[in-house]
C-alpha cells in the first residue's frame, strides 16, 4: 500500500518524506515498511525514524544532516502503568468525607 493513501494527511506525508527531502535523496530508494501498533500518528514517527537510521547506514555524512533535526531520536513517552488503590494513573478515587 502506498502511504500517500495510508496516511491521509499531508503533515503526515512529510514527516513520511523529511528524511529524504533533507539528504535530498527524494526518489531514489524503494522503501518497504511494516508498522504496527500505536496511532496513524506514531507510525508515521516511526517510519520516519527507520528510514533516518537506514539512511546513516548508507552514508555516514548524512548523520549531520539528519541528527540536528531529532531524526535519528526515538520519543521515550510511555503509558504510566495503573496504580493499585487508584482508579487511573494518576486519578484517585472520588473523595467522600463520611
């Protein structure tokens, strides 16, 4: 599947393409992808983040190009696990005072 008709979106288009626009490599690789999990969102992030690695692969002077822009940094954030005793997170329980 194409990812102009996977992500739907043109924000999401350019986040696909960032790495080949800045090492002006745009058209010149066949890439093929699998993603799963997260949102349309992440992956897109994600795709973006293998395509930067694989292109430091392919020419180590591209990591200056790519690594000012955060391309070859992957987003820590995760989901904060649920605490017993609470009922999310981070929410408590309502608070009733009798």
């Amino acid at each position: 599947k194409d990812y102009k008709s996977y992500f739907s979106t043109t924000p999401l288009h350019y986040k696909v393409e960032q790495p080949f626009r800045l090492t002006d490599t745009f058209g010149n690789y066949d890439v093929k992808v699998n993603v799963e999990g997260g949102g349309i969102t992440g992956q897109a992030e994600a795709i973006r983040l293998g395509i930067s690695r694989a292109l430091c692969e392919i020419n180590p002077e591209w990591r200056g190009e790519l690594k000012p822009e955060g391309l070859l940094t992957r987003d820590p954030r995760m989901v904060e696990r649920k605490k017993f005793g609470q009922k999310k997170a981070r929410k408590k329980f309502q608070f009733s005072k009798r």
